[in-house]
C-alpha cells in the first residue's frame, strides 16, 4: 500500500511538471544579409491546428545572446505553459541596442526584430497577429531595446516592459560599444539625443499602450530609470513603475520577469475580452 501511495505521488508529480517546447531556429534577415539564431518556447499544448497563441519577445543584454534567458532563468519554460503564451527570444548582437545603426550597415536590429522576426513568426505559428497579442520586455540593453522598438512600432506591440533597462545611456557615453553604434557622443550628438527612450516620451502620449518597468535601486540603471519614471509621471503617461532592492544581477531579473509576465498576462486576457 505504502508503494502505491508514493506511485500515486510521483504520477501527480509528473502531470504537475512543465513540459515546454524549446527549440533554437535560424532565421534569414534580408536588412542584414545574415541569418539570426532564435530560441522559441511553446507552450506543451501548443497544437499546430489548435488555438492562437499570444508571443512575448524577450531581448537579451549586452554581451549576451538568444539562450541567455533560458540558461539563466530556466524556469522561463514554466511561464509558457502557466500563462500559454509563446517566448521568443531573439540574437540581438552583442551590442546592437536594438536600433537600426545610423553608421553600421551591418546592424540593423530594430528591421530584424520588429518587422522581420515578426513576419517569421506569425506565418510558421499560431498567434494572434496582432498588437493585442504581442509584448516584448527585456534587461539592460534589452530593456532599452524593448521600449525603443515598442514606442516606434505601436502597431506591433501592445503592451512592453523594460528590465534594469538602459532607457538613457547618454550618462555612459564609452561603454558597451555604443560609439560603434552611433559614434562618438561628441561628434554625434544627434545620433545619441535621437535614439534614448528618455528622449522618445513623445511618441507614447495620449496612447494605450501599456508599460511597465523597474530597477533595482543598487543598480547603475536606477538614476535613469527613476528619471524616465518622473517624466513619464509629469507627461501624464500611463505606466507600472517598481524599484526594488536588487543590482544589475540576474537574480533580480530572475524575480522581475515574473511579475512583468503577470502584467502581460492580464493585458492579453482583457484584450481578448474587447
């Protein structure tokens, strides 16, 4: 009896357990003349003929690559199948920031990411192809990319969130590569004003998009992230604010992303409500 009894504990154990679909697929980028690796996680009731499922797109850090979530965050896997949704986690280039360079050809990752890996994953997946069925978050240079491209493609994303986000580096104009990217701060003044989201406030006024973002109040992010918050605050946008205890670690990111899933969550239920 006692076997039986611990047979029947490990059977609910196992129908308990998440069994998401990972897989890593390359994908042609015409804007850059290169193939981009992507790791895609689907939900363990992912049916190819069944329902249409809602995609978050979660962006990597400087430095970093595609499998960095999963490697790091492995119960991401759990967040498909709990809130059954899609995870698509792009190659951002070690230091693309996720704009299209005004001075390197080759990187082209706001083209890549919202327009190409878009159209890719819509036609080979079931999803909702639409905003009310699309968020994107990521940390760091993620999070700086996360709202970059949803700000500028409004008709893509509906919903967003910034992780420990580098949402202004004008306060670090020699790190991570960003001189490759839109040249010297000095020289390029412009370039540097033009791409910060602090700076692109504008284009999300009086809009529904839905935001969220935090920091970790140790973190070299937390000044602007606090400053993107206040101008957001004196604008009147709309927004999810969190500063925590935390520094740029994925120990914090680790616990961050589960609220940001709870919040994408209930934007796309009450989506699919209207």
């Amino acid at each position: 009896m006692k076997r039986i009894f611990v047979l029947l504990f490990l059977i609910s154990i196992s129908w308990n357990c998440f069994s998401a679909i990972v897989d890593t697929i390359s994908i042609k980028s015409n804007a850059m003349h290169k193939s981009v690796l992507n790791v895609i996680i689907r939900p363990d009731h992912y049916s190819e003929n069944g329902a249409k499922y809602p995609v978050v797109y979660l962006l990597h850090g400087a430095g970093s690559n595609q499998s960095d979530f999963v490697k790091n965050i492995p119960e991401i896997k759990e967040f498909a199948d709990r809130f059954n949704v899609m995870l698509v986690c792009p190659d951002g280039g070690r230091t693309s920031w996720y704009f299209d360079s005004p001075i390197d050809s080759t990187m082209k990752y706001e083209t890549y990411v919202a327009i190409e890996l878009i159209k890719y994953i819509d036609q080979k997946y079931n999803t909702i192809k639409n905003k009310s069925g699309r968020a994107i978050t990521g940390f760091s240079m993620g999070g700086h990319g996360a709202f970059y491209l949803s700000f500028r493609h409004q008709d893509v994303f509906g919903a967003a969130g910034s992780m420990s986000g580098g949402v202004d580096f004008r306060p670090f104009p020699t790190n991570w590569e960003i001189p490759k990217r839109l040249g010297s701060y000095i020289l390029n003044q412009q370039n540097w004003e033009k791409n910060t989201v602090i700076n692109m406030i504008d284009l999300v006024k009086d809009k529904p998009i839905k935001l969220i973002f935090d920091c970790g109040v140790d973190d070299f992010f937390y000044t602007v992230n606090k400053n993107l918050h206040q101008k957001m605050l004196d604008a009147k946008i709309p927004h999810d604010y969190i500063e925590r205890p935390g520094k740029h670690t994925w120990d914090y990111w680790r616990n961050s992303i589960k609220y940001q899933m709870v919040f994408f969550n209930e934007f796309f239920k009450n989506s699919a409500q209207n």
